[in-house]
C-alpha cells in the first residue's frame, strides 16, 4: 500500500533544495537527505493532506 501526500513547507527551509522530475513534467519533488528528516519536520506549515492511495 503507499500513499501520497500533500504538505506545506517553510520558504526558507525548501529553498536549500533543487526540485527533481521523477515522471510525466508534472511528477515533481524535493529529495530530502534522511539525515534532515527531523529539519523538515519542524518546518512543516498546517495540515498533511492524503490526496492518494494505492493498493
């Protein structure tokens, strides 16, 4: 099963990262090291959003 996800993120923390294509010119996304997982958690804004599941 897998989900996806909607999430919004501080500025200032995104903008350290280059956006990657991952698929169609649509399918885009920030790779984020495991090791700045917990940075990326604090600069999360508001609510996580399941927009998708897969079964």
């Amino acid at each position: 099963m897998g989900y996806v996800t909607r999430f919004e993120v501080m500025k200032v923390f995104i903008d350290k990262y280059e956006v990657h294509q991952v698929g169609a010119s649509y399918h885009t996304e920030w790779w984020i090291p495991s090791e700045e997982l917990e940075e990326l958690n604090s600069n999360i804004v508001g609510k996580i959003e399941v927009i998708g599941e897969y079964r």
